[in-house]
C-alpha cells in the first residue's frame, strides 16, 4: 500500500492484525498519524516484512508495537523521526536479516544484545547518533562462525575516535561497508585489506589521516567502489603496481596521490564515475589516462598542476559531466562528447579558436573563463539550444558578439530557442 494516503485511518493497525496470515506488509509513504505501543493481542505470528518508512511519526522509539515481531526478517522504519535510544527490543528479533532504522533520531550505542543476531545480512543505520567506542560498536554486532553480515551503513552518524588497529571478526564478511560522514580519526588499519568480499569502501569525509598502501588494496579483488574523498589520506603504491580491481566509481578528492600521475588507475578501464581533483599531481597528462578515462560518464581532475593538452579523441568518451578546471592545461579545445552536459575548463592555458562545431548538443553549462582563448564567437554556441550557462570572460576573444546570444530578434524563433539565463563575456576584445 506504499504511497496511499492513509492519513484518516486513525486505527489502521487493529484493522491490519486481524489478518493473521499476513507475511507482508509495506506501508511506506503512506502519511501515518499513529504507531501504538502495542498490540494486546498480536496476531501477525506469521509477518516477515514489514516497511513503516516515510510516515514521519514523531514518536519515542520504544515502546513500539513493532518490537515484539519475532517473525520479522525486514524491518524498515527509516525517515519517521523515532528518537530516544536503540531499543533493546531489537536484539529479540532473531530471525531479521534485513534492519533499516536509518534518518531518525536514535541516539547512544545499540543494545549488546544485537550480538544475537546471526542472521542479520544488513544493518542500514545512517543519520542517526550513535556515540560511544568505536570498538564496543563493533563488539556488538553478530560475530562468530554463523556471522552473516554482509553490509554495515553507519554514514551521518557523528562517529568519532579511530578505527580498531585489530582485524575486527564482525565485518570479516563483509561486502558493502559505509562510514562516510562522520568524525573519524586515525590511520586506514592494514586490516581492511583482509575483507576479501568487499565491494564497496565508504570512508568520505571524515579526518583520517596516514597512508594507504598495496598492503591495504592488493586482496581487495572484488572491490567496484573506493572513496576516501575529503581525507588526508595519502595513497602510496608502486608505479608498477597492478590492481586485482576492476573498478566503477573512484572518488579521491583531496587525498594525496600526486605528485606524479598515479599510474594503477591505467589499469582501471570501467569507470563510471573518476574524481581525483585537488590530489597534488603536478605532472603531464599521460595518453593512456584519457583512454582510462573515457568510459567515466563523471570526470573531476580539478584544482592539480596537471599540464598537456585535450585528447584529439575527446568526442568519443561517455562523459556527461567534466571538470578540467584550475590546471595547466595548454592547446585548443577539441570536439566534445555527444553525451556531455556540463563543461568547466576555466583557469588553465588553451588556446586557439572556439569550436566550430561543438558536438555537444545538450550542452547545458560551458565554463571557459580565464583561458587565452582567441578568435570570434562561432555561430555554432547558438545550436547550443539547451546552454543556460556561459563563462568566456578573461579570454582574447574578439570581433562581434554573436547575434543569437545578446539580440533574439535578429533569427527565426522558430527555428531557435535559447535558454541562456547566465552570461558572462568580460574581459575579452569583443565589440
């Protein structure tokens, strides 16, 4: 029933119990105005998923009628506002494999005996506060030879203090770990390089600190997604060093890769989404990264010291969104992929004319301020149909505005709409 607006249905859960072979009950988005405390006489024995998300209730976390749910293997109560402490009630749940108490308002360490839950496959907790060691945290999750846990999301959690220097025994299955947003200290442990199944590693914007080496990537053979980005992380491998990774989403801004080019990503040629701006490289722009780089529909290598020159082969990538900006960057800007939307070259070294044909046709954004771009304005920018936002200020343009862009009545409107809303050309020879 997820979406129904059940907002007059005062007494919807002694409606709900009299259904006692009811294995499933989703109830999302569905404007809720109650969860009682109780139910005096339950009959929903056999219920095994239950989603109350999105009902905004506003209401202490326990107690809660949904506790005493033995049977339950899904629990979905994210995005209600539930404050006050984890309730103990969650370590009675023995059959959940599936726990998502996530954009609430609990508060403190979860209860000890969430240890007994052997079953428990994924533990969704973000934005939340959960305080206290971080060892204790892991010591309470289930351990032990019938450990199962397979995902940990503790993300906007205001964790603070470091991660444990020992391997922890329970996340040693996992394969989805996120701890990005929070307060964390300290080194990367060595030991995160022996969870062997892991597939995602989320540890953005936090205060850790010290370096990663091969010793922490080398096993991490099934990893699809590394970000570490708004550390001070320093990321030291060999130059020869070759990655058992194959990944799609590397997210490293503001590590410390350079000062060379980081040459393992070469060897990672399925990137969906590649973002090492503000890393320290001061360094030419290998050819093989853009080979590397053109299955990223994503691309971020802003704010570095990166010198060359645009690839020739540019048009053929798959980004829809490139930021180049604030590099070294020399030479004129070639034809663009068809996918690409968004532009940001500003605050490098090319030169030469403007395209005369973009090839960009859903150009949204084209940033090129601060360049030694030169020439006329090409007719081609007023193709541009979908172009909201445009940035040739500090070039060598010159020559006449084009028509299109500052006089609409000059062509056919029918045949040419613009939408540019923000337009700067300052600082060029343009008349």
């Amino acid at each position: 029933m997820s979406g129904v607006n059940l907002s007059t249905i005062v007494h919807w859960l002694p409606s709900v119990n009299m259904l006692p072979t009811l294995k499933v009950l989703r109830v999302t988005n569905c404007l809720l105005k109650s969860s009682p405390d109780s139910l005096l006489l339950s009959n929903l024995t056999s219920l095994e998923t239950l989603d109350l998300s999105e009902n905004h209730l506003h209401k202490h976390s326990r107690p809660n009628w949904f506790w005493d749910l033995t049977s339950l293997t899904y629990l979905g109560i994210s995005g209600n506002g539930f404050y006050g402490p984890f309730p103990d009630g969650i370590g009675n749940m023995t059959s959940i494999v599936e726990l998502d108490l996530s954009d609430n308002n609990l508060v403190g360490m979860i209860p000890s005996n969430m240890k007994n839950l052997c079953k428990l496959e994924r533990l969704v907790s973000f934005s939340n506060n959960i305080n206290g060691s971080k060892a204790e945290l892991f010591h309470r999750l289930p351990s032990g030879s019938r450990n199962k846990l397979q995902w940990l999301s503790l993300q906007y959690n205001n964790l603070t203090g470091s991660l444990p220097t020992a391997p922890v025994e329970s996340l040693s299955n996992l394969s989805w770990l996120y701890l990005a947003h929070n307060s964390l200290t300290g080194h990367v442990p060595v030991w995160i390089g022996e969870l062997k199944q892991l597939i995602i590693l989320d540890l953005r914007s936090n205060n850790l600190n010290g370096v990663i080496h091969e010793g922490h990537l080398s096993r991490l053979g099934r990893l699809e997604e590394l970000r570490l980005s708004d550390n001070s992380i320093a990321i030291t491998v060999s130059p020869a060093w070759v990655p058992p990774f194959s990944l799609k989403w590397i997210h490293l801004r503001s590590c410390q890769l350079g000062p060379k080019f980081p040459m393992w990503l070469r060897w990672q040629t399925q990137v969906w989404s590649l973002d090492i701006s503000n890393t320290s490289i001061n360094d030419m722009v290998p050819g093989w990264f853009w080979i590397a780089a053109s299955s990223a529909e994503f691309l971020n290598i802003r704010n570095n010291q990166i010198t060359g020159v645009l690839p020739s082969t540019m048009e053929f990538m798959r980004a829809t969104n490139m930021d180049c900006s604030s590099n070294q960057l020399t030479g004129p800007i070639p034809k663009l992929p068809i996918t690409l939307t968004d532009l940001d070259l500003s605050r490098n070294n090319l030169v030469g004319p403007l395209p005369l044909d973009f090839g960009a046709p859903g150009l949204e954004t084209l940033v090129l301020y601060n360049n030694m771009i030169s020439g006329a304005i090409p007719s081609s920018l007023c193709r541009l149909r979908s172009l909201w936002l445009l940035d040739l200020s500090s070039n060598n343009l010159n020559g006449s505005i084009t028509d299109c862009l500052v006089n609409k009545s000059s062509t056919n409107m029918t045949d040419l709409t613009l939408s540019i809303v923000n337009l700067s050309l300052r600082n060029n020879n343009l008349w």
